[in-house]
DNA sequence: TATAATCTCTTACCTCAGGTCGGAGTCAAA
DNA sequence: TTTGACTCCGACCTGAGGTAAGAGATTATA
C-alpha cells in the first residue's frame, strides 16, 4: 500500500510542505519516487512519521528526533520511551496548573504572593537545575528534563522534612508508575526507617503494620489519600514487600 | 520594589534578550527607564509577565497574548480562563497518550493498526475541523481549540464495556476514599467476578492473584496507573481483602 | 480529443520567537 | 583606578515551517 502526498497529508494532518521539508532534512523519505518526481509514502514511512509526531508533541527538535529514531529502531522501544516521556511532561503540567491555582487563589483575596511562586513551574531555567543529576537516562539520552522538585523545604524542620521528603518521593514513585519492588522504593523506606529509629524503636515489619494501619483507618487513609490518590495504598504495599524481602 | 532585567530573568526563568524583545514588540514594557537607558520592572510587569507564561506554555502566539491581555485587563478572569484552557489541553494530550497506547498495544500483538486511529489526536487539522462551531466563546476570543470528542460509547463491546464499569466504580471509591472492606466495594468485585465467570473459570483467589499480577508487571501497570494514580494497588488490596474475607 | 481542473515538484523568499556576537557605556567594589 | 559584572543596542543567525510562483503531470469533463 502506498500514499502520494496528499494522502499522508490528509492522515496526518501534516502539510505537504511539512513532508517536502523532512525529505529535505532526512528525517522522513519516500519509500519510492517515480520518474515524473512523485513521491510515494508505504506503511513503514507512515509509522515513522506517527512516531515524529510523538517526539515533535513532546517538543524535540527535528534533530533530536532524528537521533532517536536512527539510534533506537526498535519501535516497540521508542513508542515505550515517548510514553514516559509523555508521563513526564504531565507533572510539569501539573505544577504549573498548581501554580495558577495558587496565584488565583491568592488574587481572590488580595494577598500578595511571593514572586518565586508566582514563576513556579514555569522557570524552566530553575527546575532545569533543581533536577541536574536526576532522571539520567532520560537526559542524557534525549536531554529531556523531568520535574521531581516538589516541596519547600526549609519551611518545616528536621523531622517534618525528613518525613515530607519520604512522601514527597513516594508520590513521585507513585506517579512514575515505579514498582514496590523497585530498588529506589527499597532504599527510600530502609533511609526513612533509619532516620525514625533515631528517636523511636522500630523495624521494618513495625513499619509496615503502621502503614497498613494508617491504610485501614478512615481518618489516617484520608489525610493521606488527599496528599495523592492511592498513596496510602502504595506505601502499604511498598513497606510490606520491604519486610518481606528481609526474611 | 523594581527589579533590573537581571533580577526579572532570575525570577522568571526568561533570558534578558527575551525581555528586550517583548519590549520591543510592546509585549512587556519596563516600568520605567533611567537616563542611562537601565530599564527596571516592577510588581505590575512581573504579574503580567507571569500571565504571558501561562499563556506561552499555551502556545499562543506573542501577538495573540498582547491581544487577550490587553482585551482583558482584569487579571482574574485571564486567570481563570488560563486554567480552563490548560484543562482543555490535558483533553488533548490524554487523547494522544491513548493513541500512544493503542498503538503499542497493536505493536505488542503485531496486529496493524488503522491509519485513521494511528494520528488520533495528533492530527491538529482533523479535530480543528470536528469541533469547528464549538466552543465559540474560546475560539473567537483566543483562536483556541479544545477537543471534545472523548468518549466512543458504542466503541466498546459488552465485555469491555462491564470491564470499564468495574473499573471506573474503583476509580471513583478510590477518590473518594472508599475502604476497600466496604461493601460496596465487595459487592462490585462480586459481581465482576461473576460477569468474568460467564466466559472463564476464575474464583476470587485467582481473581486476587491476577490483580497483584497486574500490579507487579510494569507495563500492566503503568496502564491502570495511567487511569487513575494508585489504582492498581487499590485493586489488588481490594481483591485481597474479598478473597481473605470468604475464608 | 481538447480543455479545464487538480496535483505535484522545486526554488526563492518570508515569519516568529527568540539566540549569538560584538562594541560600547555603566556601576560597585577592591 | 582598575577590575569584573551589568546593561544597552544593533546586526546577523536559527528552526520549523508558510507563501508564492513557474512549470510539468494527471484526471475529469465537454
């Protein structure tokens, strides 16, 4: 089966010129052209131009895309890694959406708001650094920044932080879609027990069975589910496979 | 309180040229310029130059925010209208995750995909087109479409069609913090179970155990979390907790 | 079969939202 | 007073296309 111009066009809702302009940059040939010059397109050209599509949504330049897809042809692969790039994009979205929803709040009743939130978000330069170090593999293969940051810091003290810093992670596990089983998880909760121990006796199966209490008791499970959706539920899973995995 | 272009670009993550140019094109002027040509912003030009990222990070052409802001002054109602926009694009950008899906869904099978259903939601001039007439309010105002074509009813099967029932009554228990030992929640999986039994032999072991399957496989995973975060582990302690309960 | 309408190719130039570079003036601190 | 950082402004560059125009190819209609 093979597509003229016009065709592709119409399917895609790319233009033509669009099409002549990544034959020209190598991005996107022809499967064929025939000697009056027309240029025909096959299954093959029209899966990699839905592939373009992804990463051109996701901001990469024509260049960039190009790298990707020569360098990973493996399409199962490349649709996989637009997913989580694309699930990656949505938490910048949200903070952003958070950000306007602060600032609407805070002209609904007049109070001024502190200029660095007032940019939250949207400084890319600023997460561009806040995150330097994070998420490697996604940056370095497609120099793709990830938002992780989340909370003030040093607006609580020690503890508080330590143990908004533990949930802080595990939403962001949670939103990741990363596994219990994942390393990151195991290690987070081994640090959170250990920094708890400093000033109270507890064991990784203690910490599980208060998780799974703070899962099945309303008041607790609320707070918690109101932090993030299923987050009480995800701990609980998280602190049970750690205790498991010790035995 | 006025900021130099230094401290605005520090604040807001724009470069200095960046300000130049919007000055230039009467975008953001400075509040004020001293006879050395120093030019220095104050709180209004910093709230606005917020107003022109949200409205960036939009997309929306510098011309058109000079347009929208200056058509409406009164900084709330952008606000708001800002973040009716973003909702909209989240509209957009979940259609195009599920083409995503779909199409690695397809590829995993080796099945071929429509060429229609492959440039779902990517394909701008296609849902320009099937909601031209709606929306008026946005699209005359700011030239903005949003994308309403959401929910295929008659797509689905019956069979699919229970699966999302069930799935969607999760959803809204989990949200609204519904215990998994409530009964209502026992009674959907119940029921599903008994709608599944009609073409398979599962009981509520092996339905628990799919769950925690499907919990613990990433791609299984990320699917359902895709839906709604924390679902997968909502589920599985849910099927859990019926299995448990029948002994 | 002739003609008109449509499609296609290619080249040259335009646009938008900035980035880069360079020269020169300005300011604060050592 | 000199150094280093900050600022201004203009000229030119870039990426991802869009527009316009001339010319050949194909298809539909008279």
């Amino acid at each position: 089966m093979s597509y003229t111009v016009h065709e592709v066009a119409e399917l895609s809702g790319v233009t033509i010129k669009t099409l002549y302009h990544y034959q020209k940059i190598g991005l996107l040939m022809p499967e064929s052209i025939a000697e009056n010059g027309y240029r025909y397109y096959g299954d093959k050209e029209l899966k990699r131009l839905q592939q373009i599509l992804f990463y051109r949504e996701l901001e990469f330049s024509l260049e960039n895309i190009k790298n990707a897809l020569d360098n990973e042809p493996d399409r199962l692969n490349c649709l996989r890694e637009q997913y989580s790039l694309i699930k990656a994009r949505e938490q910048r979205h949200a903070h952003i959406l958070r950000t306007l929803e602060e600032t609407i709040q805070h002209e609904e009743k007049g109070v001024p708001m502190s200029k660095e939130k007032m940019f939250n978000g949207l400084n890319k330069k600023e997460w561009e650094e806040a995150i330097a170090g994070q998420n490697e593999h996604l940056q370095e293969k497609y120099d793709y920044k990830i938002d992780t940051s989340e909370i003030d810091a040093d607006a609580m003290n020690k503890k508080a932080n330590e143990a908004a810093e533990f949930m802080s992670f595990m939403v962001t596990s949670l939103k990741n879609g990363v596994s219990v089983n994942d390393k990151s998880v195991s290690d987070a909760i081994e640090k959170h027990i250990k920094f708890m121990q400093q000033d109270m006796s507890i064991d990784a199966n203690g910490f599980a069975a208060q998780t799974r209490f703070l899962m099945t008791d309303d008041f607790h499970r609320k707070m918690m589910e109101d932090q993030q959706t299923g987050l009480s539920y995800y701990i609980c899973f998280a602190a049970e496979n750690y205790a498991g995995k010790l035995i």
